[in-house]
C-alpha cells in the first residue's frame, strides 16, 4: 500500500541513493526501467521539479520525447542491486526489463507512466521543459570526463505531481 509524503521528505535520501547505485527512471505507457545516476530535486517556476538527464541514444529518451511524463522509483539501501545492474547495462530496445528484473507494477495516480511497487517510494513527474548540454558552455573538464564521444544529454524537469512511499 502506498501513502502520499511531502515531495521533499526524502530529497536526501535520493541524492543518497544517486551516488550509490542510482535509482529507476521508468519512461513509456509499459514502464521502462533505466538506472540514473544524475538527477536533482528543487523548486524552478514555484514548482517542485525533479531534472533527470538522459542521452539521446538510449531507449528512453524516444519514451520520453513520446510521452514527456516520467516516474523516479527509489529502492530502499542495499535492495534491488542486481535490478539496478541490470536497469543500467542493458536496453528496453532488446529486452523486457520489468520481466526480466521481475518486477511488480502499479498504475500512477497523477501520471500514464507506472511506477515500480518493488521500490521504497516514488515520484510521478510530468515533463515541463527541456534542455540540451552544450558543450560550448559547459566545463572542458567535465566534457572530458562525461562526454568523451560527445553525447550530450537531454535535461527533463519534470513537475512532480506526486511522491508516494511504501
């Protein structure tokens, strides 16, 4: 069962979770799984916002650009590591990922993107700008070290509509 929380109970928690191992990004009607590593909660526009940041070579950026609505599902500490492996190295474009991780899950109350039931809580985002790395105003160090081939990300802030706890 879940239960509504305050968007920003957790925020340290997922920064927790970003930095070691990541969390699920699921994108599509279906639910697509991919890990982050990258994410932030704030507030832009008065709103809050959850920022992910995708690659345009990856099967969820086409998810996205189809339907701009997201979930962010956060594991509890030390659970779901094989998932998140998993998740991270390979493609929804060859795989199921929620049928080869087993997961469970659920219709989102705000969004048509499911969230998995398997995490300790989640967020249901819905997507109100985007924007592109550019490498002219972006740290030559970071270029180096993040985008070697130049595969810039694609930032989505998502309106977080929900924030739901298991």
């Amino acid at each position: 069962m879940r239960t509504e929380m305050s968007t920003f109970d957790r925020a340290a928690e997922v920064a927790s979770r970003l930095e070691d191992g990541g969390v699920f990004l699921v994108s599509g009607e279906r639910g697509n799984p991919m890990t982050i590593g990258w994410g932030l909660i704030g507030v832009v526009w008065g709103r809050p916002i959850f920022q992910v940041l995708v690659r345009p070579s990856r099967y969820s950026f086409s998810l996205l650009e189809e339907v701009p609505e997201f979930t962010v599902c956060v594991p509890a500490p030390n659970e779901l590591k094989e998932e998140l492996s998993t998740c991270g190295t390979s493609s929804g474009r060859d795989i199921d990922k929620i049928e080869t991780c087993g997961f469970a899950t659920e219709r989102s109350e705000h969004i048509s993107v499911p969230y998995i039931a398997d995490c300790a809580f989640h967020y249901e985002c819905r997507v109100v700008h985007v924007n592109d790395v550019v490498n002219a105003t972006l740290d030559p160090a970071l270029i180096r070290r993040s985008y070697p081939q130049g595969d810039f990300h694609r930032i989505y802030y998502g309106h977080i509509l929900g924030a739901f706890a298991r």
